[in-house]
C-alpha cells in the first residue's frame, strides 16, 4: 500500500501505515516476523536527499531507526533505566539476552532522492513468543518499588517517529558524531567478543561502528577493520561476523 502510495503524494507529506495485526510480517534476510496483537508494527516512508550527511551513509537510517525505538521508552521521565537496549545493525533486545523488535529498511533512489520505506516492530504488550517492553516495567517496578504506567502500541509509535524525526536533523547537520554518542549508550556490544567468518575463526572485539554503519572490531595484531551482517551470520549466541 505504501509502495503505491508513496510517490503521489507532495514530497513534504509524511506517510505511515500502522497495523494491529499482521499475519505476513518479514525480517531480515527472509525470516519471517510474528505479530500477535500487542506490538507497534509500521510502515513508515520518508525521503533523504542523495547529497546529504545521511544520503551518503544510507545504512545508518536502520541504526537511527532502532535508536528511536529505544529512546522512544528512555526518554520518558521515569522509564530512562528500563533496560532496552539496540543490537547491531537492526534490532530491540532487553538487555543482551532476548531479542523483542526488529527494523527492516529497504530504500529507492529516484534521481537525487532516497524513498524510504521503514518497517519496524516491536513488542509492547504480548508476552509471547519473547518478552515485551511491558514485562520489562513490570519487573522493574517489582524490583525498585516504583508504579510505572504500562505504555501502549500507538503512544510508543508516535514517540518513535518523532525521536527518529529530531535523530535525522541532528544527523544531517552533524553527521554519525551527532548520534553516536546515544546510540553507544544503548547498544550491547560495547567490549564484546566475536569471533570471525566461522566458528573456529581468528577473536576479535568489538570496537565501534564506523562512518558508514559498518561495525568495527579489532583483531590482535591486526588493527581495526569494518564488518557487515552476512545473512543472519552475526548471531549473538554464536557471535560470529564476516568480514566485509
């Protein structure tokens, strides 16, 4: 429906669609997603200019996108230490241990311009098949003695896209520096070990993510390189990545 729709309507109008249910949720690499009701599922378009700080580094829109999941919680008073967290390249995880959302970015370059479509969903208040953001406030108030609210699907959607609206602007005018910072706050990965290619590969650890979105490890004796995801390859039980 978006994928129709997106190129009719006046460039400044913004484009989301949000479903209750789906029953053909995709993810990464073909996996499928499920979405049973109560997570925050949408599609949302935007347009990057080509000749932009982030039409140059397209894939960091997947990492602002799982950034503003997580702050879209965070950033509310009260809620900053719930412990959600973002995973290289696209996901929501509690902690380090189970995985509740995922991004999937898939984009168009038409003359100077980036259509993006952005789809993303996340676990709110469904228990199954992992955990949700609510199980999360409701351990944290069982732990600290605090009454946080339950939040709901459309708050934190809403919440979302506006976070993702001010992480872009501060992307365009200083570039991944501006967004870094918080991204590092929140992700798992900081002084990780993995190992490279296969199973029995060469240690290394994780150091950053470069300019591009790419992540970076460090291999003894051999400096820092970039990595990408190949497939699903980068599995945190397995910790493997391959380099690029």
């Amino acid at each position: 429906l978006i994928g129709r729709l997106m190129f009719e309507l006046p460039e400044e109008m913004g484009l989301i669609a949000i479903a209750v249910r789906q029953t053909q949720g995709k993810g990464r690499g073909g996996n499928v997603w499920l979405s049973p009701v109560g997570c925050a599922l949408a599609t949302l378009h935007i347009t990057i200019p080509l000749h932009s700080n982030l039409g140059q580094r397209i894939p960091f829109v997947q990492h602002l996108v799982s950034l503003a999941v997580v702050e879209s919680v965070r950033s509310i008073p009260g809620y900053e230490e719930i412990d959600l967290r973002v995973k290289w390249p696209n996901d929501i995880y509690y902690s380090d241990l189970m995985k509740l959302g995922g991004v999937l970015v898939n984009s168009t370059l038409i003359e100077t311009t980036f259509h993006i479509l952005i789809g993303f969903g996340f676990n709110v208040n469904n228990s199954n098949p992992t955990i949700c953001i609510n199980d999360l406030i409701t351990k944290f108030n069982k732990e600290e003695g605090t009454k946080l609210k339950a939040l709901t699907a459309d708050c934190l959607i809403a919440r979302t896209v506006t976070v993702l609206e001010r992480l872009i602007d501060i992307f365009q005018e200083k570039g991944p520096n501006g967004v870094l910072p918080s991204y590092y706050k929140y992700w798992v990965h900081s002084g990780k070990q993995v190992r490279l290619r296969d199973e029995e590969g060469p240690i290394a650890w994780i150091v950053g993510i470069d300019d591009y979105g790419f992540l970076q490890v460090h291999e003894e004796g051999k400096g820092v390189e970039s990595v990408h995801p190949d497939g699903n390859s980068f599995d945190m039980l397995r910790n493997l990545i391959v380099p690029k």
